[in-house]
C-alpha cells in the first residue's frame, strides 16, 4: 500500500477514499493514464477496493438488465403507421 | 405542356427515396428509444404516448436531420425535449435534494448486513430484485436520472448525452457520479430491509 501524500499531494490521506473517489470515472474509462495507473496500483494491492470496484461493475450490469423492457409490439405498428404515405 | 425541369421527377423520386430510407432506419432504432424513454418516464403509458410524438415529430423533420450522424441521439434530443416540454419539470422542488453516499455505501451496507460473507457478484442479484432497482431509479430527481437513463441504460456516450440534453459535458459528467450515488443510496434501502 502506498504511504499517505507519497508521490503527489492529495486531498486525501486515506488511498482508500481516493480510490472510491475515482471509481467512477475509472470504470468508464475516463482517467487519464496517470490517475489510471494510480488507481490500478492501488487496486492490486488492496482487497477492499477490489471487491467493491468488481461489486459496482455487477451493480451496473444488473441495473442494465432489469431496466430493459421490451417495446410492445403494438406500438411498433403504431410508430410504422405514422410514416408518410407513399 | 411542360412547365417543368426535367430534373424535377427525378429529385422528387430520390426526395421520397431519401425520407423512405430515414423512415426504415428511424424505425429500426424504435426499440432502442424505446428502452431509454420507457425509464425517463413513470408509466409504460407515457412512454409510449413520447415515442408516439417523438416518431410523429421525426417523420415531420426528417430533412433537419443530417445523414451519417447519430440517428439514435438525434431521435432521443426530440424526444427528451418532448418530455420537458410536457412539463415534468415544474413537479420537482428545486432545493429537494437527496443525500448522497459515497460509491462504497451500498456495498458497505449490503456487508454490514450480511451473515456470511458474499461474493460481489451475488451481493447484486440475491439483495435486489428488478422493481426495487426500478422503484429506486424512479426516486432518482430527473436532473440527474436523464443522464443516468442515457449512459448507463441508453449506453450512450458523454458526449452524445452531452448533446442530447443541450448541457456541458462536465454537467453531465457530474449528474452521472451524483445520479449514480443517489441511485445507490436509495438500492441500500431495499437491500437491507
């Protein structure tokens, strides 16, 4: 685990915080590669992260999938019968 | 007699072409609108009344849109201005705004809660069912639900969400995180009831 304020100066003592902190971003791709790599050093060394970085990734998955209703088909037709006539 | 240009058939046929051409592709996105704008509103009925306007609107304003860029969020910037322009928004109190956790809250809770120790994975599925993700996203204040509903169910990018609802991309990158924290602080509610 890397010591408190080594490297940069950070707002956060704790890495832990740091690491919540950039888990959104991180998991969709928008840190540069800098804070990446930062992120993902600290995630090697530290179980805790880890799992709630792996729990939100299912989170989001889940959220995904049990959002998605299907359009009935009945609007379909309704949506096909708005165009404009030939 | 022969009052017009010769070309004149001509554009018209590749006119109807162009527009049958957008009607077909418009159409084949439906199902994709239709999942993004089925969780901007509360009802199935409401959704499918947007979809109507929206589908009616686009057919009316086919030629406002420009080939070869994003159909799908073209489609999707009528329909959210639809749904604003309905209203909605003079529902929501200004200064009511949610608490919000940080990222590690639900998952905090859902171990605090737990007996035995739980996978990640399983914490997910066997603490939530699908009404109370729906209940829950729902509560979330429609600033903030909007773009949680694009990117994260819409799959749409930044960017295109940026677009689509006429805000900077650093508002949308902040009602994301904070959408997101709320979404979960109202999940631990359920989860650990």
């Amino acid at each position: 685990m890397r010591a408190p304020g080594a490297g940069c100066v950070s707002a956060y003592l704790d890495p832990c915080d740091k690491c919540e902190e950039v888990m959104q971003p991180y998991l969709d791709r928008a840190l540069d590669e800098g804070e990446r790599a930062e992120a993902e050093a600290h995630l090697a060394d530290c179980g805790y992260c880890r799992k709630r970085y792996r729990f939100e990734e299912s989170l989001r998955v889940f959220v995904r999938q049990v959002c998605a209703e299907e359009m009935p088909p009945e609007l379909k037709q309704k949506l096909a019968a708005l165009r404009t006539p030939l | 007699m022969s009052e017009t240009t010769p070309t004149e058939p001509r554009q018209l046929a590749a006119e109807a072409r162009d527009r049958v051409r957008f009607e077909e592709e418009a159409l084949e996105l439906s199902d994709q609108v239709y999942r993004v704008a089925r969780r901007l509103v509360g009802s199935r009925e409401e959704a499918e009344d947007l979809m109507q306007e929206t589908y009616a609107r686009a057919f009316r304003s086919w030629q406002s849109y420009t080939p070869g860029t994003n159909l799908r969020a073209w489609l999707l910037r009528i329909l959210t201005n639809l749904n604003i322009d309905r209203g909605r928004r003079k529902q929501r109190a200004p200064d009511m705004q949610p608490l919000e956790e940080g990222d590690y809250f639900l998952y905090n809770k859902i171990e605090e809660a737990s007996r035995e120790p739980v996978s990640e994975q399983d914490a997910v599925v066997e603490r939530l069912s699908q009404d109370d993700v729906v209940s829950a996203l729902s509560a979330v204040p429609h600033d903030f639900r909007d773009v949680l509903v694009l990117v994260d169910i819409g799959d749409f990018t930044y960017q295109d969400a940026a677009q689509i609802l006429d805000i900077p991309i650093g508002t949308v990158m902040s009602r994301l995180h904070r959408g997101r924290r709320i979404l979960k602080g109202e999940l631990a509610d359920k989860a650990v009831e």
